[in-house]
C-alpha cells in the first residue's frame, strides 16, 4: 500500500478538487498525482494521493473548515474499510455528529461524512445529506468504487475510460493527462452544445466521458465500464416537483412568507459557516439581494458584498446593488471594468471551462470572481431564484406565444409554420421598414418555427435553444441530443421550472458559477439550492409564484421584510455583455480569425458556407446573432487550446 491518506495529526483538511483511476490490476499513484496536479486551481492550499491495488485517489483542498491537521484527505475511516476524497460542504454535518459515534480527530464534515457512509451505508448517507458535495468513497473490503453527487449538480464529477481502466475527476482537464481518454470528439455532444450553448449532462464533448447525473450515485468495480453503468438515483427533482403539485401549500400568504423565510434563514445561516473570510455576490436584483439581507440579519459585523459595475451604463447594474448594500449596512466593493477588461479574459475561457461553454455573462462572472477572492474566501451567492419561484420572462412569454397557436390542432400548426417558411425570405426582411420593428423578418420566421413544435415543452426548449438544426452547420450533419422534455407535470409552468432545474441550472448556471470561482480559488454557496427550499418552493400554487404578471411573487415579500421594494422593482437585466456591438468592433478580428474560411474547411468540424453567412449577416447588421455566433467561437477557441495541447 501507498498511502498519503489522513490520520490523526496529518496535514490540513483539504477540499475543492477530486480525482482518481480504477485500474483492473495495480494502480499507478504517479498518473493520481499528475491528475491532482492538474486541478490545482480548485485547492491550492495543498495536495495528497492515496493508493492501494487498484485504486489511486488524488485530492486537492482549498481550507474551508477545520485548518487544524486533523482532516487531511484522502481520509480513511477508523476501522480502515473506507477511504474518501470529497468535494463540498456539508451544512448539517454537526447535527450527524451527534448521532455518530466518536472520537472525533476535528471538526471537518469530510471526517463527518466518512464516519456517516461507514454507520450508514453510501445511499442512507447521501439521503441526510443537507450541502453540495462530489464524493468518491473506495471501499477497500469490497474492492468498490462509490462515486455521487449533489442533488441540484453545484459540484461537478466526470468519470470515463482510460487504457488502464476507468478514471474520474473534478473537472476533464484531470482526465486528459491519462493515455487513451479524451482524445476524440463527440460530434453528438458538439452538436448538443450548439444548441444550447452548453454541453447538457450526462454527455460530454469527448468520446468516451460522462457527467454524473446530480443526485445520483455509481458502484464500480475493477474492470467495469463506467459508461454502461446506471447511476442510481437518491433524490428526483421530478418526484419533488409531481408531490408538490398533488400536496401544495394550502397556508395563507403570510404564512407562506413566514415558512419560506424561516427556511432561506436556515439555509443561509448552514452556508455562513467557515474558518476563512466569507462574503457574497450583490447585483442589486431579487436573488442576491435577499441572500445578503439574511446574512447581514444574522451576522453583527458588516457583511462583506462584492458587485462589477460597467463602464456601458445599459449593461450596468452597480448603482442598485450600491444602494440595496447602504441599505443594509454591508461592507460593500465595487469594480467598475471596462470592455477592454472584459476583452482582456477572453483568451483564458478556454482552459478555464474545460468542455466548450458559451454563456457570455462568463466574462462579468469570472471578473466578479477574481474581485471577490481578494478579499475573501468563500462567497454566497444568488443563484437558482429564477428557475425555483418563476422568474424568468421567458415563462410568461412561452405562455403567451402558446396561448395564441396552442388551441390549433398539430397538422393546421404545421401547414401554417410552412406556409410562412415557403415566403420569400426577402419580404420578411422589409418587413422591419413596414412595421418598424427591427428583425422582424427573424421573429416571423422564429413564430414558424414554434408553429412546427409537437407539444408546448417543445415549443419551450426552442424558445430557449440557440441552433435548432445544428447538422446544417456541422459537417458529419449530427443533430444532438436534448435533454429530456416529457413531463407529467399537469401547470406549464411547472413543467418549464421543472426543464431548467434539471438541464439549464446544472449544466449552465452552475457550471459557469463553479469554474469562474474555482479558478480564482474561489468557494461559492448557493442557499437557495437548500433542497429543503427546493421542496418547499416545488408546493407553492400557481398564484404564489406569479401575481399580476410578475414571477417570484413569495420571494419578493420575503425580501420586502428586509429592503425597501422601491429599491428592487425594476426590469429584470441580467448579466450580460454589449456582445453583438464588440464583435462587430473590438472582437471582430480575433473573431474574423476564428472564422476564417481555409481554417474551418482544414479542421474537418465545421462547414464554412453556413458559418460565413452567419458571420456576414451579422456584419452588414441584417441579422443580429451574436448568440450562436458566440457558440461557434467559443468552441474555436476551446479547439485550438485542447486539440493542440500536448499531454
């Protein structure tokens, strides 16, 4: 046996990056510690590997709790049954101490969680589980590999095959250091990120990797193929979603505001515990307004708030979040960036999100990120509100839009998607002149397409997707896989809350959140993710989620507890950057290079004819497309660093 692993009175507790191989014979510690070394961003504050026979696990730790030696991973339990690498906090793990047998060697949820998963077994302990984890747990006595993750996917696991056996890590840039994995790619999982900007779970864009579903759990062995193994469930937002629809909440609306603030005050003060200087994000807006109110409610000292401002006043949200902080009496900083800043961190986004990813507010949340980690630790932030309690205008828009073709049967919906398809596109383009909207031509035909859409999930994932037929742009023709739409969800609404919390939050939201931070050495916590608030949000009655039109009914009275409502009713912004403007300014060289016809037709990957119209009509300002241009550059981007990279 090799063995780095803790016991008492060993080296720091250490989490933020896991990795490890399975071998069928002996496995090889050396390939464990080159793939920890490559995940030193996630943990620099220190590494270790432990091997024995076939397995070898790598960690690296960013200190959080417990900074004393007791809690160094990987870890191994008293009785030498089980070893653990882990990734995460555990909110509740106090309250499992007590109904855990001791000595405690200190007080890290890593030894917590261990000493659960021997009492209790993997699956029982993953059901108590209140935080955000990514867990691999070796059980020497059975030779098995357990590996889960957290219900809502805060943390990421990659697994896959190597020419030694099966591997997995925190992030894939670990796995690429090993012979054999990630050397080609998945053209259906290209074609997959082309339509939604994102690779969705459990693809991956190399052959041969896979995401772990969240809230799921995986039992290897030496020698199984981790991708024909099923990964077993242990918490289904969908169950979540069809009890909350057959039991909702029948309390007044005070009292729903009670319970629902209760809960947020509980979840905000589990994710306020650590050893290290800890802040939050604060744009100003619902989400992360009413994260900060509660820390700041709960904490006598100022809270620490972090917030980027923008030199383009139409992209800049500072001003609210400044005001929503004196209000409260944060300690608060901001950093106004230029685009030239912005600019500036495009050529890092390639190594950083280490599968293509093309949501362009990226750019301000790594900023955000590198401002907060000056001065803190560990950040909370706001993320999850829109996909919970209904926020987003594209709900209210689905609906409308299908209020109007919904009542027609399917067959009149396609003759009449197309008939308007079989104009001439030229007259959709002077329509704009004619009606004064600029793109109409593009929102008539965009009105087709939904036409076409079989049943209303599907007129919403088009809604919301960047590329419908992406094997138009691709030169093998693949068409992608989507992530799953049936629904037996009897509200619409729920249905299309239900599609992002299992598509776009994991594999958008959080993927942007966990890289940009993690980058920087950053913790983030997400407290409306608390699958308690999850749960009790899934109950809520439609009227509770929208109120005269406007989404986040119930969290928008909670936060009038706390701030004035003048200083949050506004339209919503969001994130984003002056895309469309910089590519056809400041990024169009960098992008015209990308682009390049002799470039894409010698890759092999992309067809330049459609590219290049793309790229034309969004020069000469007949189309605005930034969006899926911003998909296919982003993938340049990341082609040209991975596919050159020696390993």
């Amino acid at each position: 046996m090799i063995s780095g692993a803790a016991s008492p009175g060993e080296g720091p507790d250490r989490m933020c990056g896991i990795a490890g191989i399975l071998a069928p014979n002996s496995a090889d510690p050396t390939l464990a510690a080159a793939m920890g070394d490559r995940l030193q961003h996630r943990g620099p504050d220190d590494g270790a590997v432990w091997a024995d026979g076939p397995v070898a696990l790598a960690h690296r730790r960013l200190s959080i709790l417990d900074l004393s030696p007791a809690g160094r991973q990987p870890m191994a339990s008293r009785d030498g049954r089980w070893t653990l690498v882990f990734n995460g906090e555990i909110y509740n793990h106090l309250e499992l101490r007590r109904e855990l047998d001791g000595p405690w060697r200190g007080h890290s949820d890593t030894e917590t969680v261990l000493a659960a998963i021997s009492a209790w077994g993997v699956e029982a302990t993953l059901k108590r589980l209140v935080g955000m984890f990514a867990i691999a747990a070796w059980n020497g006595q059975e030779q098995s590999l357990y590996l889960a993750r957290d219900r809502m996917g805060e943390k990421p696991l990659y697994l896959g095959r190597w020419d030694g056996g099966l591997a997995f890590a925190s992030e894939v840039k670990a796995l690429r250091v090993l012979p054999g994995c990630c050397r080609s790619l998945d053209r259906t999982a290209l074609a997959s990120y082309l339509r939604h900007s994102y690779v969705p779970t459990a693809h991956c864009i190399w052959q041969g990797v896979r995401k772990l579903p969240p809230a799921t759990w995986l039992c290897l062995r030496p020698g199984d193929d981790p991708l024909a193994a099923r990964p077993t469930p242990y918490w289904s937002a969908l169950e979540i979603a069809q009890r909350g629809e057959s039991m909702p909440f029948t309390g007044s609306d005070d009292e729903a505001v009670a319970e629902l603030d209760a809960l947020l005050r509980r979840a905000v003060a589990g994710q306020m515990a650590s050893d290290v200087p800890l802040g939050a994000f604060l744009s100003g807006g619902i989400d992360s307004s009413i994260v900060v109110a509660l820390m700041q409610a709960q904490n006598r000292q100022p809270v620490r708030s972090f917030c980027i401002g923008f030199a383009e006043s139409t992209y800049d949200e500072s001003g609210y979040a400044a005001a929503v902080a004196r209000h409260l009496g944060t300690d608060h900083t901001t950093l106004t960036v230029t685009a030239a800043d912005a600019l500036a961190t495009i050529p890092r986004l390639a190594r950083i999100w280490d599968e293509p990813f093309a949501d362009p507010s990226q750019i301000p949340t790594l900023l955000l990120a590198g401002l907060t980690r000056r001065h803190v630790t560990v950040s909370l932030s706001g993320d999850g509100g829109d996909e919970l309690f209904a926020g987003y205008p594209r709900y209210f828009k689905a609906l409308r839009i299908w209020s109007y073709v919904g009542w027609m049967p399917a067959s009149l919906r396609r003759i009449v998607s197309g008939a308007i398809r079989g104009t001439r596109p030229l007259w959709w383009r002077l329509s704009g002149p004619l009606t004064g909207v600029r793109y109409a031509g593009d929102r008539v035909l965009r009105v087709a397409d939904v036409l076409g859409m079989p049943d209303f999930e599907a007129c919403y994932q088009d809604l919301i997707c960047h590329t419908r037929d992406p094997g138009r742009l691709l030169v093998d023709g693949a068409g992608g896989n989507d992530p799953p739409t049936a629904c037996p969800l009897r509200s619409k609404l729920a249905r299309m809350q239900w599609l992002d919390q299992i598509a776009y939050l994991p594999d958008d939201i959080l993927v942007k959140v966990d890289r940009a931070a993690m980058a920087m050495s950053l913790e983030t916590r997400v407290p409306l993710l608390d699958h308690r608030v999850v749960e009790f949000a899934a109950r809520l009655p439609h009227r509770m989620r929208v109120r005269h039109g406007q989404g986040k009914w119930l969290l928008r009275q909670v936060l009038n507890r706390y701030v004035p409502r003048a200083l949050i009713d506004r339209p919503k912004m969001g994130f984003g950057i002056p895309l469309g403007e910089w590519l056809r300014g400041p990024l169009r060289d960098w992008a015209e290079a990308l682009l390049d016809e002799r470039r894409l037709r010698s890759e092999g990957i992309f067809r330049p004819e459609p590219v290049r119209q793309l790229w034309d009509l969004h020069l000469s300002g007949q189309r605005d497309e930034p969006f899926r241009l911003w998909d296919i550059l982003m993938f340049q981007e990341w082609w040209a660093r991975w596919n050159s990279e020696a390993t």
